[in-house]
C-alpha cells in the first residue's frame, strides 16, 4: 500500500517530489504545475497548501 510521504528528492521541502512519488509521475511535472498554478491564480492560497502539506506530510524517514 502507497502511502503519502515527503521525499528526499527535495528542491524545498519534498512536498512536489512526494506527491509525483505517490502518484508515480515526474516531480518536474508537479513541480511545474504548482509553479503555473501559483502563477494564473492567486499566490497565496498556493502557499498556504504547500506549508500545510509540508506540516502534514511525514518525511520518507519517518514513514
């Protein structure tokens, strides 16, 4: 069974990476699609998703 995890392959916090583990896609591409989402709505709300995951999410370690 999957489970939802932070990954090591981090650029910030391993949030993107862990999500594109878990759904086995790139994390270029999560990367990328956050980034755009960030960029066509409202910043903030973006933001606030990511750290909420980030505080959430347990780290590849600890899982």
């Amino acid at each position: 069974m999957k489970k939802l995890k932070r990954s090591s392959d981090a650029k910030i916090a391993g949030v993107c990476g862990g999500i594109a583990e878990y759904v086995n896609v790139d994390p270029t591409l999560i990367r990328l699609a956050t980034v755009a989402i960030a960029i066509f709505t409202v910043v903030f709300p973006v933001v606030l998703v990511y750290f909420i995951a980030m505080a959430v999410m347990p780290e590849e370690s600890e899982a």
